[in-house]
C-alpha cells in the first residue's frame, strides 16, 4: 500500500517536471512591425522615407535577435507592401506572440521637434509591460546620444489608444510598444540616421539589445547573457493612465547679466511639470509674438530627470524695447508661458561710435571754417596799413625833398643876390 502511493507520488512530480520543462521550452515569440509600406510612406522629408528606413531597422533587429538562444523572431510583412494596422496585430495574435515592436521614424508639421518616444498601451497589464520594456529601449537610445521625447500613452476621444497597433494589438491580448527612434526631418536628429543603412541597422540591433534584456535572454554567439538584468518595474494601474493634457506647473525668467556693449542677455528660466519632464524651451523677443526654436531642456542627472532651471545667453537687437518671455513644454508637448520682462533698448555701441565720429568730424569743419574766417579778417587790416604806410613814406619822402629843394632854392638865390653886390 505504501509502495503504491510512493509510486504515485513519484509519477505526479515526474510529471509535474515533464510540464515545467515543457513550459519552459516554449520558445518566446516576437513579432516585429515595420511601420508603413506600399502606398503608405510614412513620413518624408529631404529624401528621407520612412517605410524604407522601418524595413532596414526591423530586418536587423529580427538578424540580431536570432541571434539569442530561445526565441522565435517574425516580421509583420519583409517587402515593401501594403498592410492594414489590423492585420498586423492579428498576425501577432495568430502567432501567439510574446511582444510586438512597432518601429516608426517621426516628423512634426513644423519640423521643429527632436529625439525619441515610446507609445505604449494606455491601461492594464499591457501598460506596464510597454512601459517597463519601454524604460530599456528609451536608456539604450539615449545611451547613444539621442534626446527623449518619453514614454507615453495617447488615448482617442472614446478613451481607446489612439494608436491602432497598441489597441489592436490589446484586443488580440498582445503586449505592445511603438518605437519612435528619432525625427527624419530635424537636424539634431540626422546624425543617427544620415549615413545610410548601416546605421539604420546599429538601430535595429540597438531595439534588439532592449527586447534580449526586457525578456532576459542570453547568446552564446554574442557572448551576452541577460538572464539577470534588472527589469523596471511597473505597476499594473487601476484604470487607463492619462497622457498630461495640463501645462508645466512652474515657468519662469529672469535676466542675469546684460552686456551694453554686446547686447549678449543672460536668461535663468526655471521650469518644472509633477507629471511628466521638462522637453523643450523656447523664447520670444516680441512678447510671444514669435518664438526662437524649441531647445533641449537639460537633464545633467539622468535621461529622465529635467533640471530645475538653466540659463542661456541670447543677443539682443539694439536700439528697440524688448519684451522677453519665454515657454517650456512638458513631454506631451503642452506648453506653459513665463512672466515678461521688459528691457529698455540698449543704444547700439556702433551706432553711438559713427555718430560720435560724425559730429566730431562736424566740429573739425567748424573749427576749420572758424579759423580760415579769422585768417581773412586778419590779413585786410594789414593790407590796409601797408598802404597807409607806403603813403606815410611817400608823403615823408615828399615832405623831404620838398625841405631839400627849398634849401637848395634858398642858397642858390643867396649865392646869386651875394655876386651882384660884389
Ligand atoms: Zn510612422
């Protein structure tokens, strides 16, 4: 009797380990979704082509991931072709997938914006397996330099993800995530694409890197193993997680330091958002009129963590009245406004030098003019008096001659009437 049940006892955790070992030696399976295709380009811009760049990116990403032990690697679609969002996800979902990579390239309308985002799953377990995936892609892309746009949900107005991979592919109960590498259209962007595929292809192997911590996997051919990697942690929400629709809480300037001589302005803004980071700045010269171009807010401590403030030196035009404000954006791309300041116009130096020059340049005349005037007036009295003098001298000579002929008349009739008495 004892030896029966021992008999079963064995059999069951035989069996038990049959199942974990089965379970086990399920492969993982991961489909990834090059953005676009066929008639749908994506976006495009100075050559640039977006459903030609996914199809780089995903073609290596799938290389490299078959390079790691245990997983099964598919591509949504491998040429150039037309597929609805749909279909998509259903392959995915017809494969039992573990994950799909959306991978996209981005552009805004005014080509202004810059870096990388991750849209993941607005709600549930698919939220924070997105996000936590999505916290490993977002470090290695910023390991390379490019700046982070987030990871973020976006919804529709029936509260659904906007995006129809991630909402697709919930229904089909895939785990999901859209890859925005980086911008096609803005040049702090173009050093991670513009050399052509190869490099198209390092980020492809980059998401791969991500997708083999995410899900810990190990290569004997890469000689990595990441069967310990710390995965983020998310937590599953209770409800759908809101992108922020309100504005950066704090949002403030002040001038510094002003240079008279430069017109060079100092700016300390300070910006903060209890939602999400600081994104960009920008500011205006014309009280919000126009705006410079959005910069990089800066993030010294990590890729995630916005600074409080920063300053920047901006030149300012002289001789006008400035009314200085500023904007920060938060990583929905909603945007607060600073206070003003107004500063007086700073006379410009160049101007103050020519127009200094002018009127010295005017006195030299005067002056020259002044003096040849005194010249003038000085040299007709003069001439006037040589006159007088040479009719002094004359008259004096005259004068003389006359008292010499007198004398020599009164002598001779002297020496005349003398003889005649003789
Ligand atoms: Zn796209």
């Amino acid at each position: 009797m004892i030896r029966k049940r021992k008999w079963i006892l064995l059999t069951g955790i035989a069996f038990f380990l049959i199942c974990l070992r089965a379970q086990a030696a399920k492969p993982l399976v991961l489909v990834i979704d090059p953005g676009h295709g066929g008639e749908n380009l994506g976006a495009q811009y100075e050559g640039y082509t977006e459903k030609d760049m996914t199809l780089v990116v995903a073609e290596a990403m799938k290389t490299e991931l078959e390079k790691y032990e245990g997983v099964t690697v598919y591509l949504t679609h491998d040429q150039d072709q037309d597929m609805s969002i749909k279909d998509r996800a259903v392959f995915a979902g017809e494969k039992n997938a573990d994950f799909l990579f959306c991978l996209h390239f981005n552009s805004s309308v005014e080509h202004n914006l810059f870096g990388a985002e991750v849209w993941v799953p607005a709600g549930g377990e698919f939220y924070a397996k997105g996000r936590s995936f999505g916290l490993i892609q977002m470090e290695e892309l910023t390991a390379t330099g490019l700046y982070s746009r987030g990871i973020k949900t976006r919804l529709n107005d029936r509260d659904e993800n906007y995006y129809g991979i991630l909402r697709y592919c919930t229904q089909e109960g895939v785990p999901s995530a859209l890859i925005e590498h980086c911008h096609l259209d803005h040049d702090k962007d173009k050093p991670f694409y513009q050399q052509g595929e190869e490099q198209l292809r390092e980020l492809g192997r980059l998401d791969a890197t991500a997708a083999a911590k995410y899900f810990g996997l190990k290569s004997e051919l890469l000689g990595v193993d990441y069967s310990d990697y710390p995965v983020p942690e998310t937590q599953i929400p209770s409800g759908l997680v809101r992108p922020d629709k309100t504005e950066p809480e704090l949002c403030y300037i002040e001038v510094t330091n002003l240079n008279q001589e430069t017109g060079e302005a100092t700016v300390r803004m300070e910006a903060e958002d209890g939602d999400s980071y600081i994104l960009y700045s920008r500011y205006s010269l014309d009280n919000g009129n126009t705006f410079s171009l959005p910069e990089a807010w800066p993030r010294p401590e990590a890729w995630d963590q916005s600074a409080k403030s920063h300053s920047f030196t901006i030149y300012l035009p002289f001789d006008e009245r400035i009314t200085l404000c500023a904007q920060a954006s938060n990583g929905f791309d909603v945007w607060a406004q600073s206070n003003t300041v107004v500063i007086d116009p700073i006379p410009d130096p160049e101007r103050l030098r020519r127009e200094e020059a002018q009127r010295q340049e005017a006195m030299l005349r005067e002056a020259q003019k002044n003096y040849r005037e005194i010249s003038y007036d000085q040299e007709e009295p003069d001439a006037s008096s040589d006159g007088v003098w040479v009719i002094v001298v004359i008259a004096g000579i005259a004068v003389c001659m006359l008292f010499v002929s007198f004398v020599l008349a009164k002598t001779i009739y002297l020496l005349i009437k003398g003889n005649k008495k003789r």
